[in-house]
C-alpha cells in the first residue's frame, strides 16, 4: 500500500510551488454574470473551465478571441449547443 501522508518538508515544497502562481483576477462587467447563471449548464461548465483556465494562464478549452481594443488580457469566449451560441 502506498503511503499518501505528506510530510512537513512535502508540504512546504507545494506551499512554494503554489505561491509562485497568481490567479489572474475575473471580473465581471454589468449583467453579464447574471447572464450567464441563466445559460444552459453545459454550456456553463464549459465557460466555467475556461475561465478558470486563462485565470492561470492556460489556453482555453473554448474558441476565444483576444479583445484589445478594450484591454490587456480581456478575451471574448465562445461556445454553442444545438439551439444558439454563446460569448
């Protein structure tokens, strides 16, 4: 069996590693969080991971396109199911 207990030198290592990454922070703008609540859940899900992964500077799992006209690391993301889509 192996053991999963981590040790006080293992914790302190993950400490460090995990404090050299900074979430970017999410902002959201007027209405549209309360927008998105009302989307279908896969749809949700899906903007959900991607948003949580260019907070730590991951590619996206969905199609976006960079906004710069509006700032720095402002994307729009974009998904669809089988009825509309969604940015």
């Amino acid at each position: 069996m192996a053991n999963t207990d981590f040790t006080n030198a293992q914790a302190l290592n993950l400490s460090k590693i995990t404090h050299r990454f900074r979430e970017a922070e999410l902002v959201w703008i007027g209405s549209s969080l309360e927008v998105l609540r009302e989307w279908p859940e896969g749809i949700r899900v899906s903007f959900g991971q991607s948003l949580r992964m260019l907070q730590n500077g991951l590619p996206a799992a969905l199609n976006i396109r960079p906004m710069q006209s509006i700032g720095r690391g402002v994307f729009e993301l974009k998904d669809a199911d089988e009825t509309a889509w969604y940015r």
